[in-house]
C-alpha cells in the first residue's frame, strides 16, 4: 500500500495548496464553507477566511449560525464582539480527539446582509435591469441559506425594480417580451398581479394586431390563448356590468391595471367575450339566413350577450318572413305560430298572406281543384272567409258539377241563388256584412232592390202595397227544391231594400 499513500500525499500537495489560495483570495461564505464538506480533512492546518453571521460565543468559543464548525477565539476577542452581527475569521483548521474547529487568528466585524444589500442598492445609479437581477440574486441566495424573511423582501424588491426597468424599456407593439417579463415574474415569485398585468398587456397587443390582421383564425387562437392565461374567463358571468364594460373598452390598460383581483376576473371575462363574439359575428350572414345558427352559438359561448342574440332573432324573423312566398305549408304554419309567440299577430298575418297571395295565379291556372285547395288553406290559415268564398264562387262557375265546391259552400251556409251564392240568415245568425257581400258578389240585408238584381235573378217575385208602402218577395229557384227567399220593403220603389234573406227546403 506503500505506493498508494505516496500518491494519496501527492495530490494531498498539490490540492491544499489550491485550497489554500481560494481561501485566502476571498472570504467563502458560510454556505460555501459547508459545501465544501468532503474537502475539509486536506484543508487541516490550512489558513482559510470564512464570512458569516454571529450566532453565540463565549467560553472561548464562538458559532457561526449554519456551520457545524466552531471557532475558538480569545477572550479578548469574545468581548469585542457583544453585539455584533456579521464577522470574517481567519484562521487555521485544526482537527483533534477527531474533532474539527477553526483556530481564529484574526476576527474582523464586517456589515450584515442588511447592510449590504442598502450599501449596493445606493450604489446603483440609472442601473441596467441586469443590476437590479444581480442584487436580487445576490439576497435571495443569502436569505434562502439564512431563512431569512427579511432579507428576501430586499430580494424581491430588486428584482421588481428590474422587471420595471425591462418594461419601460419595450416596444409598444412587442407582445412576446411581456409574456416572457411575465416568466420572469413567476420565477422571482413576485406579484401574482404583476404577472397577469403583463400578460393582459401582451393580449391587449395581440388583440390590436388581430383587428388589423386578414386572417379571422387569428381570433381563434386568441380567444385559446386567454382561455389557457385566465382559466376563470370562460365561465360566464349572470351578466356584463354595464358601466364596467364601457369603461373597459374605452381604457382597457388602465382600467384592468387599476382594479382589484375580483375585477380583474370580471374583465377577464369581458375579455375573452369580446374575442369570442369577434368569431361568431364573422360568421353571420348579413342576410340573417343563418341567425338561428349565430343565435345559438351566443347562447352556448357568450350567454351574457341578451340583447344581441335577440336582434339575431328578429333578424332571423324577418329572413324567414321574406322567404314566406316560397316556404312549404308546415314551415309557413310554424313561422305564424313563432310569430304569434313572439305577441306579432300582425306579421304572423302579414306571413301567411304573403304566402297565399303567392299561391293564387298557380291555384287559377290548377283550375277549381286548386281554387278549391286555395279556399280551403285560406279558411284554416287565415280564417279569410270571404276570400274563401270568393274562390270557391269561382271555380264553381268554371265547373258547376265539382260537388266538393257545392258541398263547401252549403257547409259554410250559402245557397245557389240564380247562379248566385248567397248567405242565409237561416243558416247563420251573423249576416255578411254589406260590403263584403257587394266585393264577393252576393246579397245581403240592406242592399237596394236595383243592387240585389245585379246578384240574383228571382224565379219568381210578388209585390204588394201596404200602409208602410212597398212589400216584394223574391224567390230564387224551382219550387220544389231548395230555394232562397228574399224580403224587400220601401215606401217607394227608390227605397226599396233586401229586409230578409231566408233558405227555403
């Protein structure tokens, strides 16, 4: 083993010197001296210098606090440091009965961390942000060995300082640096409002070079983005606060920099709304054709936009009501019965008689089949009675033997008077009024004989005189089958007017 110890000593020769010199260069620090551990048996009987924080003495003997190796001292020395914080020691290491200390030659006061950190913080002047990172690295360090909590508000506040200085140093537009200023902040464990203030800042940038981009998947990616920055923004609020919202759009900056954490979330969400509504509205069709789609996606993504998703609907409305002239019966039935939902009697009105009104040249050129159709879609969708009838009158001049006219307008309480239609007060208690008898083409109580005879021509007609003046019945039809009878009374033949209008079976 001779000539393992010979080379064992010959590095021993070679490394203590080494040793030696970086210790008496610079003063290692406490932790630097304790993590150098497994190098203290080739440091015995070399002079080393060690900085440190006082943590008792007396009895000849002084600790410093995180060493695990003491320090003999004399007593004259002991008294000299009462009070004292922060110490350099130089001296040898000695080892005996196994155990290790420093023998201090020399013991020199020297400033505490404190001390230190205000000593190099007035120091800087205009300093770069890597100065302020250096001081803050500097005092984080120590106060992570020494546990101290006071030591690492000084850290954080040159770090802070240099976040700062990087900030005002940006360009306005350069979106990518605050993300990364934002990195920072995490990693120095600073404000957690300081960080999204950044990040709100930098998709406040992506936001203005979004509204100015031709691209609308920008929108998409930014509206991921905010979702991942701010996970709270993507659950909807009851509503938007109004005076919020409209002072947030006009400052946004300083209005989100100004206001306290539970706000913040508020504008997060306004935020990530905003971006969200910029997607669904560039689908919109200016038409409205696909409302109900645009309708649907507010609901789903942006619920707190009431207002907008009902102009969607009405938009939506009014789309369907232009197309009422080429919808099927079912959807026409539906977009009245919307409309009715919606307390619009009006335009559910105005839907189906654009619809009817589309169909009346095809019905006529269908012939009575599709005036009977016609009739008949008139009376269940607009209960138009009159229009009914007058289609029904049509076409069973065009074809009197289409018994399913005839029927039609017997169920409906008129007869066949000398090729006229005629409303019996027998059959309905509610006479048509005079001026839709005149426009459909039938008598009615109150018309003037001379009138009358232009709807009807009588089989047979009885007068008489009476005190009152002039009495005239009138029979339409064969006896013997159903016929209409028609009362006429006046002083004179210029008055004479339709009194009674009866069917006779």
């Amino acid at each position: 083993m001779s000539w393992f110890r010979s080379i064992l000593l010959a590095l021993t020769c070679v490394l203590l010197p080494t040793l030696v010199v970086d210790a008496a260069d610079n003063a290692w620090s406490t932790e630097a001296f304790m993590n150098r551990k497994t190098d203290w048996d080739q440091m015995i009987g070399a002079t080393i210098r060690i900085e440190g924080r006082v943590s008792l003495s007396g009895g000849g003997q002084l600790r410093l606090s995180k060493c695990e190796v003491p320090v003999h001292v004399s007593d004259a020395n002991i008294r000299s440091l009462q009070g004292k914080k922060a110490v350099e020691i130089t001296g040898r290491l000695v080892k005996e009965n196994g155990k290790l200390f420093l023998d201090a030659d020399r013991i020199q006061v020297i400033q505490t961390d404190l001390e230190q950190y205000e000593s190099r913080f007035a120091k800087l002047r205009n300093p770069k942000a890597a100065e302020w990172y250096a001081l803050g690295d500097w005092a984080s360090e120590r106060s992570r060995f020494y546990d101290d909590a006071e030591l690492l508000k000084k850290a954080r506040t040159a770090f802070d300082r240099g976040i700062t200085v990087e900030w005002r140093a940006m360009d306005a537009d350069d979106a990518a640096a605050r993300f990364q200023l934002a990195d920072k902040v995490s990693k120095y464990k600073l404000s957690e409002a300081r960080r999204t203030e950044l990040i709100h800042e930098g998709n406040r940038i992506l936001w203005d070079q979004a509204a100015k981009s031709t691209d609308q998947q920008v929108w998409g990616k930014l509206a991921a983005k905010l979702a991942q920055d701010y996970p709270v923004c993507t659950q909807p609020m009851a509503a938007f606060p109004d005076d919020l919202k409209e002072r947030y759009e006009k400052e946004p900056l300083l209005v989100y920099r100004d206001s306290p954490p539970e706000v913040r979330q508020q504008l997060q969400r306004l935020f990530y709304a905003s971006v969200l509504l910029k997607t669904i509205l560039h689908d919109a069709a200016k038409d409205g054709s696909n409302a109900e789609m645009i309708v649907k996606r507010l609901e789903q993504q942006v619920p707190e936009a009431i207002s907008l998703a009902g102009q969607y609907r009405d938009l939506r409305m009014k789309w369907r009501l232009e197309q009422a002239t080429t919808a099927t019966r079912p959807e026409i039935e539906l977009l009245a019965a919307d409309f009715r939902a919606r307390q619009q009697p009006d335009q559910a009105k105005l839907a189906v008689t654009r619809w009817l009104q589309a169909r009346e040249s095809g019905s006529r050129q269908e012939g009575p089949a599709g005036l009977l159709q016609l009739a008949e879609e008139h009376l269940s969708l607009a209960q138009d009675e009159r229009k009914a009838v007058t289609l029904l009158a049509e076409a069973n001049k065009l074809d009197p033997m289409i018994i399913e006219v005839t029927d039609k307008l017997r169920s409906l309480g008129y007869a066949n008077a000398g090729g006229t239609w005629i409303k019996s007060k027998g059959d309905s208690p509610d006479l048509t009024p005079l001026a839709n008898s005149i426009e459909s083409g039938s008598v009615a109580v109150g018309m003037t004989a001379a009138l009358a005879r232009k709807f009807v021509n009588p089989n047979s007609l009885s007068r008489v005189f009476t005190k009152l003046g002039i009495a005239e019945v009138w029979a339409c039809g064969a006896p013997g089958t159903s016929r209409v009878i028609i009362r006429l009374q006046g002083s004179d033949d210029a008055n004479l007017r339709v009194i009674d209008i009866r069917n006779e079976r």
